[in-house]
C-alpha cells in the first residue's frame, strides 16, 4: 500500500536520512517556531497563540501535581516536553504530505527509553537503597522471602517492559490511525471533515495516554516505600 508523496521526500533522497527523522526536525523546529512567537509577543491579557499554549500549560501543571504530587513542577519540562512533541508529531501525520514521526517504532522508543531511565535514576538518587522496597512487595518477613524473591521477578519484568508497551502502544495506534484515514477517506470523501476529527481524536488522546503513563511512572519511583 503506498500512500501519497511527501512533502520532504527530495531530504530523504538527498541524504539518505530516515523519513521520520526528517518530520522529527520538522516537528521541532516548528515547535521552536510557535515557542519564539509566543515569547516575542507575551502580554498580561493572553488572545490567540499565547492564549493556546497558556492553556496547555495549565492543563499539564494539574496534570504532573495530581499525578506526582510535590514534585510535579520538578518534572514538568520532561513531562510537557513530551506531551507537546507527541502531540504535534501526531498532529503532522494529518497534513497531507506529511508523516508523523510518532508512526515509527524508533521515534517512540527515542522517549521511551530516557522515561524509564530517569524513572529509575530519580527512584534510587531520592530513596536509596530503600528504592529496593517499591519492588518486594508489602510483606517484609524472612519466612516470606520466596514469595518476595517472586514478587521482585514479576516488578522487574514489569519495569523493563514498560519502555516496550509505551512505545508500541504509540506506535499501534498512530500507524493503525494513519491506515484507517487512508481507507475511510479512500471509501467516503465526502466525509473528509469527520474522519480528520477522528484523527484529531486519536492524535490528542495518544499523546494524553504517553505523558500520564510517564508521569505516573516517575510518581510511583519518587514515592516513599512503606
């Protein structure tokens, strides 16, 4: 199945970069585009572009303090940073032309991987050795050390699993997305308006699910074990 041309092929032919590196650049620099505008035109009254991302950011503040609690606005940037890049990555892939990078495997574990190891990093660098205890369960007793032997082989396996269940879920969903537009678009033309705000849908929610996920996972390392 080979869908339309892209807009930023003639990059990939030209220096044989992957195409969902070429729309990550263009994804960024769009991001960095938006984010100078904002700033060059700040005001106490917010309309228009500042108003948009003011209401972003608000949403992702209640986010990470009733996710992560006191230590929310520690790990805002890496949470919003994540949520917005996601989203206008998904975003990118309703353009015509265009491709979301989010649709690639490599781009998602690209996130994946830097949320499990600073979940982990920030688990160890606040509890310590004590860090241990999110993985052996509740029962702290030397007759009960095979069931805790379990338990920890089960957290392990559950923990470096993660990396791979948020970026194939992101994944699933965006490749699944882009394959669906292209059929109903293909089958109904007519109901082109629709079927772009399922995708809007889709694009919104999936970059929501990736960012709660890796804030809820840093919430549960930052915790205190007891």
């Amino acid at each position: 199945m080979h869908g339309p041309p892209l807009f930023l092929q003639f990059i990939t032919d030209a220096t044989g970069v992957p195409e969902y590196v070429v729309y990550s650049w263009a994804v960024i620099l769009f991001i960095l585009v938006v984010a100078l505008i904002v700033r060059s035109s700040l005001k106490l009254v917010p309309r228009g572009t500042q108003n948009l991302v003011e209401v972003i950011v608000e949403f992702l503040l209640d986010l990470v303090d009733t996710s992560i609690g006191h230590m929310g606005r520690y790990f805002f940037p890496l949470i919003a940073t994540i949520f917005i890049y996601i989203l206008v990555c998904n975003l990118f892939g309703l353009i015509p032309g265009f491709e979301a990078p989010t649709a690639n495997l490599n781009t998602n574990a690209a996130m994946a991987i830097p949320v499990f190891l600073a979940t982990h990093y920030y688990g160890f660098k606040l509890n310590k050795l004590g860090y241990i205890k999110h993985f052996v369960g509740p029962i702290r007793s030397v007759m009960a050390l095979p069931l805790m032997m379990l338990i920890f082989a089960i957290e392990v396996i559950g923990h470096i699993a993660r990396p791979l269940t948020l970026s194939v879920r992101l994944f699933g969903n965006m490749f699944a997305k882009h394959i669906l537009l292209a059929i109903l678009l293909s089958l109904a033309p007519f109901a082109v308006l629709p079927i772009y705000m399922l995708g809007l849908l889709v694009s919104v929610v999936q970059a929501l699910v990736f960012a709660l996920l890796a804030a809820l996972y840093l919430a549960g390392a930052v915790e205190e074990a007891h």
